[in-house]
C-alpha cells in the first residue's frame, strides 16, 4: 500500500502514526520473546539443539515463513482485518488502535516477566475488540462472521495439537519396536530440529500476519483508506520478522523453559511427535485463515506427545497455570483495551 519513502511522508503529516506504529513494533517484539518461543522448546527441551542455535534457526525460518505464505496467501490477515470495524472517523481510530497496542504490550509483559507463555494473538484480537467496542460503544463492532473464526481456531489449536501429537507419539514406538534405540533417538533428534523449523515457520506466517494486517490497518487509517485486500510491502515483512527475531533473542528463555523443561519432559521421538503436530496443525489453520495461537498449538502438542507415554510426565500444575493465563487473556486483554481507548479517546 505504502511504499517506505510514503510512510515517512505520512509520519510527517501525522506524527501519531509514529507513536502507533512503535507499539505496534512492541507487540511484535513481546510475541517473539514468548509465542515465537513457544516454537522451538521441543528441542531445546529434549537437547536436540541448544538454545543459542535453535533462535538462530527460529529468527531464518520466522522470516521464511511470513515471506513465502504471505505470497500465496494472506488469509489470515483478511480475518484480521475484517474482524473488528473501527468505524468512520479515523483520527478517532488511530488513537483507540494506539489503546489496543498499549493493551496488548502490557498483557503479554506481565505474563513475560512471570515466564507464563500466553498467547500475543489472542491478545491482539481481545485489544483489538475491546478498542473497537469503546469506539461504538456497543458489540456492533465486531464482525460475528470473521470473530467466531477465533473460536474455530482455540478449538483446532488445542484439541487437535493434542490429540496429532498423542497419536504419532502412540505410533512411534510400535513402527520403530526393531528399531536399533540408539539409532532412533540420533534419527528423531534431527528430526525434531526439522520439526520445530516447520513450526517456527508457520509461526512466522501465522503471527506474522496477525500484526502485518495491523501495523497496515493504521497506515491505511492515516491514509484515509480502506485495508481490506492490502498488498504487504516488503520492508514491512522484514520489519516485523526482525523485531520478532529481536524479541526471541532476548526474552525467549523463560518461555522455553517453562514449556520445554517445566511443563513435559520429552523424548526425542516424543518432542518429534508435538514439533510435527504443531506444524500440521498451524498450516492448516493458516491455510484456511484461522488466526490460531502458536503458544497454544505448541503447548497442546507436548502435553499430548508426553501425555503418550506416561501421564504422568506431564507436570498438570504447570499446565494449568498456562491454560489459566489463556482463558483470561480474552477478557483481560479485552477490558484494558476498552478502558484504555476510553481514556486514550478523552486525552487525544
């Protein structure tokens, strides 16, 4: 839509741009510390790779992932931008999206400073909404048809990451029974590492396009435009891929500590089995434009391939403290951001 030379132009016809686009640019950097994370625990926690290489190959294949789906489909950013109307005067706009961001980074820091890996894409759709619904004053901002595309998603991301992970952990062990052990652990090993690239790519397309279609809905505000069937510039493809690549080299430990290590304690076959399931399960929601969460699918997927083997495996207190933080995050999320746009609406 905007070409950078543009950007800057509008920047400085509307300084506000700036301010919404640098806490768009945070909420990117908040969800590579904890969601992108999320993606490469599996092998981090079994020892396949150690953590400095698994965040160099997660920044490569975040990149990959969000350049190469967005040019051959950007379905899930159409669901994001369709999803919420932010109604006809667009200055007004601009500053409750400015709430929603603030809503949005305060959320997921909170839980980044307690290690908890909740989802930055649900938050961003609860900020979003809750921003929207200040504006209008009432649910005649959310768009039913493309919000219940949430509801699909929580349900793909956590029952079938589960259960794919928990089925091929099961099948594993039983085509492999003759298996040299030795062998197969070197042999699932790599795999795993292969694994966790998929999911970290599809975290890129996923997430990625989440806060594209964003940081464009307040450009095309500024602009005066409408965002719907937007064309991704590519500087804005290698802004958000790098600042998510910024955010997992500097916050992304505690996230894969408390998924990879706390939570499950995997086998190699095992963190295989999830690394897999959470690939298979976030191509085909990016696919069908399901704004699904990675922290979710990623999560469901290791309880269900340590769940496999033993239940027991699976720390439950620590997977309840997850599940917790994600079922608040909608209504959480969502009142910040309403409030926020309130005040934001009444200062601005």
């Amino acid at each position: 839509m905007a070409s950078f030379s543009e950007l800057l132009g509008l920047i400085s016809q509307n300084p506000f741009l700036a301010l919404v686009l640098v806490l768009v640019m945070g909420t990117i950097f908040v969800n590579g510390a904890t969601d992108a994370a999320n993606a490469i625990a599996e092998p981090i926690g079994t020892r396949a790779i150690d953590v400095d290489s698994a965040i160099i190959m997660s920044v490569i294949t975040n990149f990959l992932g969000l350049v190469v789906m967005t040019m051959f489909s950007t379905a899930v950013a159409d669901t994001m931008s369709n999803m919420v109307d932010f109604g006809g005067d667009h200055h007004a706009a601009l500053i409750a999206l400015a709430a929603a961001m603030v809503s949005i980074v305060s959320w997921s820091s909170l839980a980044w400073v307690f290690g908890i890996p909740t989802s930055e894409s649900h938050a961003l759709i609860a900020g979003l909404t809750g921003a929207a619904i200040a504006i209008h004053g009432g649910l005649q901002a959310v768009n039913g048809a493309e919000w219940v595309k949430v509801l699909y998603g929580l349900v793909l991301s956590t029952v079938l990451g589960f259960a794919a992970a928990w089925v091929v952990a099961k099948a594993i062990p039983y085509l492999c029974r003759d298996v040299d052990r030795r062998r197969a652990n070197d042999f699932f090993a790599k795999m795993q590492v292969w694994a966790a690239a998929g999911a970290s790519a599809m975290h890129g397309a996923q997430d990625g396009q989440k806060f594209m279609s964003t940081a464009m809905l307040a450009i095309a505000l500024a602009q005066n435009m409408d965002v719907t069937n937007a064309k991704f510039p590519m500087w804005l493809q290698i802004a958000c891929a790098a600042i998510m690549a910024i955010g997992t080299g500097i916050g992304g430990k505690p996230i894969i500590k408390k998924v990879g290590i706390d939570m499950v304690q995997l086998e190699q076959y095992q963190g295989f089995a999830a690394a897999f399931s959470a690939t298979g399960a976030l191509l085909l929601a990016t696919l069908t434009g399901l704004p699904v969460s990675t922290t979710h699918t990623s999560s469901s997927a290791m309880m269900g391939a340590g769940a496999a083997k033993d239940p027991r495996s699976v720390d439950w207190e620590v997977a309840k403290e997850i599940v917790g933080t994600w079922v608040f995050t909608f209504p959480g999320c969502g009142l910040i951001g309403f409030v926020l746009a309130k005040l934001f609406l009444l200062v601005f």
